[in-house]
C-alpha cells in the first residue's frame, strides 16, 4: 500500500491561494532539501486540475540546470483529477486525466503508488475529507495576507488531525507535517 503525501505553501491566516507571497523568503538549500525529502519516494504525482494547468508550463519547459527538481516533475507520471480537461498528455509529458473525483479511483491508484500532491486545494480538501492523506506537509509562511484560496475555508467541518512533525527553516517557515487524527 502506498502513501499519499501532500505538500502545501501557506500563509499564517491559512491561504494557499497561487503562493507569489513565498517569493520574499527566497527558497534555501534546507527547504529545497525538505520538499526533497517529500518528493523522493514518490512515484506519482496527483493533481487537481488548476494546479496542473499552472504546473504544466512552468515546469514541461524547465531542466536540471535550472532547476534540480525538473527531472522529478517532468519524468513522474503525473495524474489528473479533472472532469472537464480531456488531454493531459498533449499538455504535459507522463500526464493522464483520471476523470472527477473519485475516492475509489485514487484508492486503487494509492494502492500501486506513492503519490505527491502539491497545491491542489480542492482535490485536498476530498482527499483528507475521505482519509486518503497520511502526510499533510504545511510549509507556514510568517505572513498574513487576508484573503486567498484557504485549505479549509470557513464552513467546513471540523478536520482533527495529528501533529508528526516541526522544523524550523532557515528563511522563517515553519514545516508542520500533519497526519490523520489519533
């Protein structure tokens, strides 16, 4: 059996929302060896369909030499969450749409696979809602910006979950890694 384990950029009053604010604590060797760790043991990508479609052309284009986790993004099968995108492949090398949601669609592919999730707030919010997260990595921004995409907007139920993890990183972000409640 696999594990999903998901990567989010936040800010303190929770927004996730396209994370441009990150930009001002720059991205040092121990959060690049961080989300490193996250990636590693992966071997699939899941996604939602607006993080796909910001992803594909930031990182499709992008090398080693620019970046060191190019290979990883590029070269991963990359599945898609999405009941209205038709092609991913054309989009994106090593990418397949899975269809909507499903819980069981993503159960069986846990199954096969350990998957990375980034961003993808939406396709988040059902995986924790339906238990298939086993790490929730919040990376805390000491920013608040006021309004965003949150993770867990208001309205929703209560989410309980269990504290695995903190780092400190060396630009002032916190690393929170969360599983499912005790």
């Amino acid at each position: 059996m696999g594990v999903i384990r998901v990567h989010e950029f936040t800010t303190v009053d929770g927004v996730v929302d396209a994370p441009m604010w990150t930009m001002d604590y720059g991205f040092p060797d121990d959060l690049a060896t961080s989300i490193g760790a996250l990636t590693a043991p992966a071997t699939g990508i899941l996604l939602g369909r607006t993080t796909f479609e910001m992803f594909a052309p930031a990182w499709s284009t992008r090398t080693v030499e620019e970046d060191p986790g190019a290979p990883f993004f590029n070269d991963t099968t990359k599945y898609v969450v999405s009941s209205t995108l038709a092609d991913a492949e054309g989009v994106w090398q090593n990418s397949t749409v899975l269809g909507g949601y499903d819980a069981d669609r993503i159960r069986a592919l846990k199954a096969d696979h350990d998957l990375y999730v980034s961003g993808s707030a939406t396709l988040v919010r059902g995986l924790v809602d339906d238990g298939l997260v086993d790490e929730l990595h919040l990376y805390v921004y000491p920013v608040a910006v006021g309004s965003g995409i949150r993770l867990f907007p208001e309205g929703r139920p209560q989410t309980n979950l269990s504290l695995l993890g903190v780092e400190q990183l060396s630009n002032g972000v916190a690393h929170l890694t969360y599983g499912p409640a005790a």
